[in-house]
C-alpha cells in the first residue's frame, strides 16, 4: 500500500450513545450479498476528489479522471462531483475483480470520498449527545439489527471519526418539542402490551394531535400532550382510541402492487427482484390483476404465516423501527407537517408486511428471520438510494385516517372467500 500525505482528514473521538449492535458491525467485503458499490449515486466531496483526481498514483488518477465528474448542480463541497459505474451491471468504477476497493486497497481508507468512508454508519449530535447507528439498507447492519433481541440495547462508548461526517441535529420546532417527540415515540415501540400495528397507529394519533397543536400557535403544549398518551398507554385507556380503527384491505393492495408493477427489472439492487419475485408467487400475481383476490390472501397469510412469524419475533418489527428513530431522529431535522412524515414510514410497513407473507408462502418452510430481514432491506435501499423509485411507491396518504386504516391488521377470524 502506498502511504498517502496530503490527505489531511480532520479526526474527532467522541462520547456517544449507539445501539448494542453497532459494536459487532464490520463491513463483510466482497462476501456482500447486496454491496454498496452497485446502482448507488454517490456524491464525491471536493478534497477526496482533488486528490484522486491531481495526486493519487497514476492507475487511480486515469480511473477518478474516466469516472468521477464535477456536478455542475452542487451548492457544497460535499457533492462537489459524482462518481460513475462501469460496464452494464452498474458497478462502482473503483470496485476490483475481486469485488475490493481499488482506493481502499491502493492507498488506504484515509482516501476514501466522505460518503464511502461513512456508510453505512451515521452519526450526529442534538443537545450535546452524540448518536452512532447503522442503515439498514447494508444488508449486513440489517442482519445485526433484526436478527438479534437485544441489538437495540444502547450502550455508552466512544467512536473516532472524521469531523467533515459529524453534523448536528437541529429542532424546526420549539424548545425541546422534537427532541421530546423522539424519545416519546423510541419508548411507545417498545412497549409490547400493544399488537404493532396499534403502537405505529398511536404514532400517528399523536403525531395528528401534535400538528393539530402546532398549527393553533400551542406548541408549549406538547409536553403535556405526549404526558396523556403515555399515561393513557400505560393505563390502556388509549384501546378505546383504537377500537374504531378498521383494516381498508384495498388501500393495502394499492400502495403494495406497486412493488410488483413497477418493481420488476428495475435493477435496483442484487436482492430486489429475487424478493419481488417470491412476493408476486406467494400471491399468485398476474396480469390481469385481481384485486379481490389479494385482499383476501393477505387475510389469509396474515393469520396462517404472518402473525405466527410475528409472535415468535417480536423483536424483528420492533428493532427495526427503533433504529429507525434512533437513527433518523425524527422529528429532528425535518420541518414538514409530523403526520406528513409519518407517511412514509407508514407505507414502508405495509409494503414489508406484504412482502413478508408473499415471501413466506413461496417459500414454505425455507422462510426464516433471515429471508425476513431481506424483506426489510431492499425497502430501505430502495427508499434510501433509488428516488425515482421511491415517487412510484409513496402515495398521498398523509390522511390521519387512511394512515390509520393501512395500519390496521385483520380481525381474529379468518376471511371468507
């Protein structure tokens, strides 16, 4: 390896709170069933492109100079320039034949662009807390956190990273309202006494009714607000609130059929179209599609695959999304309207649940934990990396109700045909 100079990162250590699992994460290389070197737009900031574009050795400089270009878009040196693919797979230009980083390899990690250096870590601080976690969309981070009951234990350590991937969360919102959201929401999915779906509907509730207090100019109340729901919760009042909540099996088929319609041959990553594809078996998919059908078969899977995998899982949903709040920080960071943001979340839940029973059904009694953690995965990696995708999957279901009603799973009986 040649011992490089002129790089000068800034390196910070630093005190923080992260999930048990991020202790036992190492990137697996070129044994990545879904590596990050593939169909991903990465942006290439200017130090780390200067270099390897002016003084990085030769064979280095002729590929940053064959497949990194400045992006006449950028307003920062964080996507000062872009890096390309090579060839028809779609595959970073700086990957080798055995699948390693030509960088990392060549002149060590100290060259590596920002965003390759950082990924699939995040990192940041609110109020003088610094949080470390992973993304979910690395197939391998999704296999620490799902797999595992106790990976979303949170530990105190230290870690030591570069300074240009450590930012601050900010609070759109006033005081400590953001931040007293987060925990909120962080405490309301553990609490198991409530099936799942009930605890992403009291998500929502609160959410609405906390929209509902900002936009009357009551902010302060907030505290108060988040106190009764979790008074109400703990106490079960809050089942009375989720009594008249009822599954709308239609909508669940119109935002999962997507997945299907647009899903397949898009090449969005090596797992896509193999969980696409058990997803539209297990439904028995085809054109043209009969929508009453799949309702019903949900009902059905639900019971007979879904909810069994469930019960013996709990942690499976629940681990994934707290490292989704832990990690995201919501609403930290985001100064759109809270059910507006719970949107998203809520259609990626759906689309997993769907794909979760097709999955379960094609592959009988070969499905496991670990072909559910997939299910996860490639959402994540479709929503995180694949905008054009991702406008062809979210609808506008930021109602409260028709959020409330894709949540909603099917009642104790099974579903006549």
């Amino acid at each position: 390896m040649t011992k490089i100079i002129s790089i000068k990162n800034k390196m910070l250590t630093v005190p923080a709170i992260a999930p048990a699992y991020m202790a036992k994460f190492q990137c697996v290389g070129p044994e990545c069933q879904d590596h990050c070197c593939r169909k991903w737009h990465v942006n290439i900031d200017k130090q780390h492109y200067q270099y390897l574009r002016n003084q990085a050795p030769e064979g280095l400089r002729v590929l940053a100079s064959e497949s990194i270009k400045q992006n006449p878009a950028s307003k920062n040196d964080a996507s000062f320039a872009v890096l390309g693919f090579k060839g028809d797979d779609g595959t970073c230009a700086m990957l080798d034949e055995r699948k390693l980083c030509k960088i990392h390899a060549d002149v060590g990690a100290d060259a590596l662009p920002d965003v390759c250096y950082i990924y699939p870590r995040s990192q940041w601080r609110h109020q003088g807390v610094w949080r470390q976690s992973g993304m979910l969309s690395c197939p391998e981070v999704a296999r620490l956190c799902l797999t595992d009951p106790q990976a979303m234990a949170l530990t105190e350590s230290a870690f030591t990273s570069r300074a240009s991937v450590m930012n601050d969360k900010t609070s759109p919102r006033p005081g400590t309202t953001d931040a007293d959201i987060n925990a909120f929401l962080i405490n309301l999915f553990q609490v198991r006494d409530y099936p799942f779906w009930q605890r992403m509907a009291l998500m929502v509730m609160c959410c609405a009714e906390a929209d509902r207090l900002l936009a009357e100019g009551r902010a302060g109340e907030i505290t108060a607000l988040l106190d009764t729901f979790s008074a109400a919760i703990l106490s079960g009042e809050c089942r009375q609130w989720l009594d008249p909540v009822k599954p709308d099996f239609a909508e669940k088929v119109m935002v999962a059929i997507p997945l299907f319609q647009k899903g397949i041959g898009q090449d969005i990553g090596l797992q896509f179209d193999t969980v696409i594809k058990l997803f539209a078996l297990g439904y028995d998919i085809a054109e043209p599609l009969d929508q009453k059908k799949i309702e019903l078969s949900y009902q059905a899977i639900w019971h007979l695959k879904l909810q069994p995998f469930l019960d013996a899982h709990p942690y499976f949903l629940e681990n994934w999304f707290l490292n989704h709040f832990f990690h995201t920080g919501f609403p930290l960071n985001y100064s759109g309207a809270l059910l507006q943001g719970c949107a998203p979340i809520v259609v990626k839940y759906t689309m997993v649940m769907f794909l979760l029973g097709g999955m379960a059904v094609a592959q009988g009694g070969a499905f496991d934990l670990q072909q559910a953690v997939w299910a996860v995965q490639v959402i994540e990696k479709t929503f995180e990396h694949n905008s054009s995708f991702r406008n062809h999957l979210t609808l506008d279901v930021a109602a409260t109700a028709q959020l409330l009603n894709l949540l909603a799973e099917p009642a104790d009986q099974l579903p006549v045909p």
